[in-house]
C-alpha cells in the first residue's frame, strides 16, 4: 500500500510540473532567454530563465506576461526557476516588489517560489543570486519563498493545496 501511495505521489507530483509552453521571449538577436509555461489544471504558471536577457524592458516584459494571465484568474501557484539565469535584475527590484508582486496577489496568487542559483560572488551584471535574495528581502509576505533546490520549491509550492 504504501508504495503504490509513493507512486501515486511521484506521478501526481509529474502530472502537476508537466508544463505546456506558453511563450518563448527571445531577446532582440533572436536568443531564448524565458520560457513562460503552464499546467492549467492545477493552475501554475512558471517562468524558466536561460542565458541573458538584453534589456530591462526585456526582463520586464517577461513579468508583464506573467502579471496578465494572472488577471484572467486561471492561476494561483508560480514557479519562477532563475538556475540558468545569466543576468542580474537589479535594476527591477523595486518594480518586482511594489508593482508585479501585488499585482499578481490582487489576481490571486497564493504561492510563488523562486529557484535561484547556488552560485554567490559573480560580478554585479551576473549575480543573479544577489539580485534574486535582494528582490526577496524586499518581498515580506510569507507566499513568496526563494529556494536553492528545485524539488524543495515545488513541494513547498503545494504542501498546502
């Protein structure tokens, strides 16, 4: 009995993270630098970064997305996974805190968690793991939680589901 519950369990848990591609934004040379995705079902949005993002309006853009199919009330949980990130987002902290997190909660968010890089010390343009911890600190409300191990973000992200 209980390993047909753990199977049940690790399928549960695939079905929910097996994701459809919503939108690939490319940078202006024609890069992948996000990849938003979706599982309607149990009403998850997630963002994969790659590489770089060009611009800020580029980073931006990405979030903006996010924010809009929010508002159509179709999701509640995200999973933003920063791992394969490149460029820091500094210059968006403050815009990530006062403008898109409670955009995202007036539209319902109930739980985001943000899978960041292991990796401290890179140069401020690169430091993706200090521009994600900074944005976090700026961000007190229990629903968001940074994560440096992915398994770890997406069983928080449901524990209570």
């Amino acid at each position: 009995m209980a390993a047909l519950r753990a199977a049940r369990t690790r399928d549960d848990v695939k079905a929910t993270f097996s994701v459809e591609d919503l939108r690939v934004f490319r940078t202006t040379e024609g890069n992948a630098y996000a990849i938003v995705g979706h599982n309607p079902l149990h009403r998850l949005i997630t963002d994969t970064w790659l590489g770089g993002f060009g611009t800020e309006a580029e980073f931006r853009q990405v979030l903006e997305f996010i924010c809009e199919r929010f508002e159509t009330g179709n999701y509640i949980f995200w999973l933003a996974d920063l791992r394969f990130l490149n460029s820091a987002f500094f210059h968006s902290e403050a815009w990530l805190a006062e403008t898109v997190f409670p955009r995202a909660i007036a539209a319902g968010l109930q739980r985001e968690a943000v899978v960041v890089p292991t990796y401290q010390g890179a140069p401020r343009g690169y430091d993706v793991f200090g521009s994600a911890s900074s944005a976090l600190g700026r961000i007190t409300d229990g629903r968001v939680r940074g994560f440096s191990d992915v398994e770890a973000a997406k069983a928080w992200l449901f524990e209570s589901s």
